[in-house]
C-alpha cells in the first residue's frame, strides 16, 4: 500500500497554493490523476518520485520514503517530454537501466519496438519515443509506475496502440500505476480508480463513473441546416440532426441538453 500524507505551496493556475493531498492507494491499482492545469497532479507526481520535497510522509508498506533518494525509490517515471538518452539506440536505452537482455526483449516485443531496437532513438517518431520511455521505466521492475501525459502528444491511432501497450504492461508485471491525464477516453479505458484535483485539493475521488459521469450536459451546437422543422447542427465534431423552435436560423448557435448520463 501507498500513503500519501503531503503538503507542499505551490504557484497554481490562480496564485500562489497550497496542495495538501492524503490518501491510500492499494496495490495493483491503475489511478488517473485529473484536474485543471496547473492543480497540483505533476508536482504529486514528482513528490511520489522523490524528485520533489514536501511536508509530510510518503509510506509505503509501512515503510516512510523520508530521505530515500529517487534511484532507490521502486519507481518507475514516464516523463511528458520521453527524457531518452539520445546518443544510444532503443535497446540500449533499456539496457542502461537494467543489463536484463531477456527482459529486454520481452519488453520490445509486447510494444512491437523488436525492428527498431538497434535504431538511434532521435530517428524515432514520438509514438515510438513515448514506448521506448514505457517499456525503460518498466525495466527497473518497479512496484509503481508513475507517468505524466504518456499520451498527449500522440494522434489517435498512436494513442489508441500506446494505450493498450500501458494495460498490458500493467497488467504482465503487476504495478501499482498512477497517471496524469485529460484523456477521458484513455482513462476510461485504463484506469481503476480516478482522483480529481482542484487548486491542490483532492475534489473527487472514485470509480471513473463516479467522479467523471455527470447529469443533463448542456453544450452549444451550431445550426448548419433547416429540413421541415429539423436542424443539421455540428457538436462536438459531429453531427447530429435536431428539433428546433421556428424562428431558429442557419449559422446561429443553439444550447442542446444531453439527458442522462454522457462523460
């Protein structure tokens, strides 16, 4: 088990801040970290790594972190930014953390990397980067594995292979994995357990349901076309065909009320 007990003043996105976080997290669990920019979730990260000091504990099976430098800590960090030594190819890259050839191999074959382990990493795109960061946080065997926006520089397709690279990494070696995110699909997908923070204060803190459903959803849409009562509006980079009051017109911006439950 992971407890946090921290407190630290920060500049937030409104001044300055004081990010004040206590919460247990089990192992195994898969834990998204949510909330506007500048809330907390990369220094609570950080913090975790080591590579920040706070007040407070971190204590993990009983044992306080107090004063174990990063190295020692059992973790594993994906940056944002890859952070891939770039004058070694991808399997030294691996390597460096851990001289583990078999390890190596297993890990550069369940993210497809195998063609590419001799190749420079700076010649590589940033999907490719962004596997070759997982696949070096993962060959230290850590209890956690802790990443910062893994997806957020990717397009779709790339998003959609590194994601399920993440669930099965998570799930061959067992971690206790806590992400930061705006992804709401790739967090629906992957994570167990979702903490949303606000101006450095755990808001919610839940099942991805219960902290990210939310009732009746009002969004603008815009008016494209009139069809006998009917309009042809543009939400959310779709289409969707409506009713509309008479004295609706083309071009005109439109609330429209989801029912129920939409994330």
């Amino acid at each position: 088990m992971l407890n946090i007990d921290i407190q630290k003043q920060l500049h937030g996105s409104n001044g300055l801040m004081d990010l004040e976080v206590n919460l247990n997290i089990e192992q195994g669990e898969f834990v998204a970290l949510m909330g506007e920019s500048g809330s907390g979730k990369t220094t609570l990260l950080r913090i975790i790594a080591g590579l920040e000091t706070s007040h407070g504990t971190v204590i993990v099976n009983g044992s306080s972190w107090e004063g174990i430098p990063s190295q020692k800590r059992e973790i594993g960090f994906v940056f944002q930014d890859y952070a891939l030594f770039d004058n070694m190819s991808v399997e030294e890259n691996l390597l460096f953390v851990n001289d583990d050839k078999v390890l190596a191999v297993e890990l550069l074959e369940m993210t497809a990397l195998t063609a590419l382990k001799n190749r420079n990493v700076t010649g590589l795109s940033g999907g490719q980067k962004q596997r070759v960061a997982l696949c070096r946080a993962i060959m230290k065997k850590p209890k956690f594995l802790l990443m910062d926006e893994p997806l957020s520089a990717l397009d779709t397709n790339l998003r959609a292979k590194l994601q399920s690279d993440i669930k099965a990494l998570h799930l061959r070696f067992g971690t206790t994995t806590i992400m930061v995110s705006h992804d709401v699909p790739a967090v629906f997908a992957l994570a167990s357990r979702v903490l949303v923070l606000e101006q450095g204060k755990v808001l919610k803190d839940g099942t991805v349901e219960e902290t990210l459903l939310v009732d009746n959803t009002v969004l603008t849409a815009k008016v494209l076309s009139i069809n006998n009562g009917k309009s042809t509006v543009s939400i959310m980079n779709r289409l969707m065909e409506v009713d509309i009051s008479t004295d609706t017109k083309v071009g005109q911006d439109i609330d429209i009320t989801l029912n129920g439950k939409t994330l």
